[in-house]
C-alpha cells in the first residue's frame, strides 16, 4: 500500500503524459498509416502550435481559446505546404518523403529558432484550471486532469470519425487504392492535401494544449518526433486504439518508470520497442503457427 501510494501521482502523470503523446501522435499515424506519408515535419508541426498558443496566453480564458485556434491553423497551414511538397513524391516510397519532410522540418526549425529565440516559452493557464486538486492525501495540477478528459474525448472523436463516417471510409479508400477513388469522382490530390491539412491540424492542437505541460523549446520537436514514432511503431499505424494503448504505456514508462528506477526507464523504452518489432517479425514468419515447412514442401 506504501508503494502504490507512493507512486500514485507519477502513475496518473504517466496517463496524461502518454495522452498528450496521443494526440500528438494521432496526426503522424494518420497520414502515416492512412495516407502512406512519412512525415519527418510532424514534431516542427507541434512545436509550431506551442509556440503560437504561448505567444498569445495571457492567463484568460478568451486567449486560451484564441490560443488553440491560431494552433490549428497555424498546423492546418503548415500541413497544406506539406501536401504541396510530397504530392509529387506519392507512390515512390517511403525514402523521398523522409527526405522532403526532414528538409522541410529543418527549413521550419530555423525559422522557429529566429522568430521565439532559443529559450522554452511558458504558458499561462486560466485561473479555474491553474490550481491543484486534492485526491487521496495527494495533490495534482487541475490543468493535467482536464487535458486527460479532453484527451480522452479526442480519442473517441477520432475513432468515430474513421470507423463510421464516410470521410474517413473515403480516408481509407484512398489509402487502399487511388485509382477506384478517382474512378467515383473524388481527386486523389484533393484527399490528400485534406489528409495533410488535417494532421496538421492534430498536430498544432496538441502544441497548442500540451504546452502547459511540455513548453515550446528548441528541444520539443525532436522530443515529440521521437517519442510519436514510438507510439506508431508500438500501436501499429493508422490504429487510432493501438495508438492510444501505445501512447499510455510509452507515458507510463517515462514517468512512472522513473519514478521506480530513473537508471533503467529509458532502456525500458526502446526495450519495449524492440520486443514489439521482434514479436511481429515472429508472427509474420509464420513460425508463430509452429509451421516450419521442409524444404521444398509447403506449409500446412
């Protein structure tokens, strides 16, 4: 009992670290998972949304909300120009498009470094949510507990949206193949750019509300870059679940995991990482059936 109450708030700190790690990661599994786009970009995308979230907060509720709006766009535009340049790049691999979008997230780092300088920007959270709730002798930021519901609300808003409307049956038409969608009338390009449009988006909304929690740094784009692969690699891309299971354990593991052992947290985290990649390269072997085929003969 000792321990669990002791470990308690890191525990609920690693669900909203590993929700923010969703959202900020539901745009890159989309485009990526969906829309066969690797986009290097994706954590400038965030960072860019905290940036512009910090440069208007004031502590209001008014400028919380102008806050994300500008965050959005800001991740909606910067999601178009990354539709104009890997729309050419479609069906010629996954290589081109690494290198596009990386020299795009360079162009884009630059141009955040000249704008905000090189130092984290803190952001100023409205009054009602900046204080602390009380829950079993502990303590814990009111701000962090409302992203979680928000979080959880985007979660489901999300799986809705691609499992039962038909934007994202149309979403995932495309994916399978460009041709049949051209065919009933839609221009590939067209859902493609909305596809962009719309993980840019994701991606300056979860800038714009995680920002309290992670300020907009030099630092931040690599860090959420990284830790969203993380995310895709362990929840499978385009899963919108798989993701958010993903994200809780990857957030559970930086926050809780050093709470138990600072020494092997990180080794816990490309640990678990490596056992996923090695788990699916079993099962695809086939040798997970326990069909290990002679040579010459075919599988049972």
């Amino acid at each position: 009992m000792d321990a669990l109450n002791a470990h308690l708030v890191p525990a609920v700190d690693g669900v909203a670290y590993g929700l923010l790690l969703f959202v900020a990661a539901a745009g890159l599994t989309l485009l990526f998972g969906i829309g066969g786009v690797l986009n290097i970009a994706h954590g400038t995308l965030f960072a860019l949304g905290g940036y512009l979230a910090a440069s208007v907060s004031d502590g209001s509720w008014s400028s919380a909300v102008l806050g994300l709006a500008v965050a959005v766009a800001g991740g909606t535009a910067g999601g178009a120009v990354l539709a104009a340049g890997t729309l050419p790049l479609a069906g010629r691999g996954h290589l081109p498009q690494a290198l596009r979008t990386f020299g795009l997230a360079l162009v884009g780092g630059d141009i955040l470094s000249t704008v905000y300088g090189g130092d984290e920007h803190p952001v100023k959270v409205p009054g009602s949510v900046n204080g602390m709730v009380h829950f079993f002798g502990h303590v814990y930021p009111t701000y962090r507990l409302m992203f979680i519901a928000v979080a959880a609300a985007l979660a489901v808003a999300g799986s809705v949206v691609l499992g039962r409307t038909r934007a994202g049956a149309l979403l995932r038409a495309t994916a399978d193949d460009r041709a049949m969608v051209g065919a009933m009338g839609y221009a590939p390009w067209r859902v493609h750019t909305a596809l962009c449009a719309a993980a840019g988006a994701l991606a300056g909304l979860a800038g714009g509300l995680g920002a309290p929690i992670i300020g907009p740094g030099p630092d931040t784009a690599d860090k959420v870059l990284m830790l969203s692969m993380v995310v895709i690699v362990l929840g499978r891309p385009g899963s919108v679940l798989g993701a958010f299971l993903a994200a809780i354990a990857v957030g559970e593991i930086e926050t809780l995991g050093v709470s138990i052992s600072s020494d092997w947290a990180p080794f816990l985290l490309f640990g678990m990482m490596a056992v996923a990649l090695a788990g699916r390269t079993f099962r695809s072997s086939g040798v997970a059936d326990g069909v290990a085929a002679a040579p010459g003969e075919a599988p049972a």
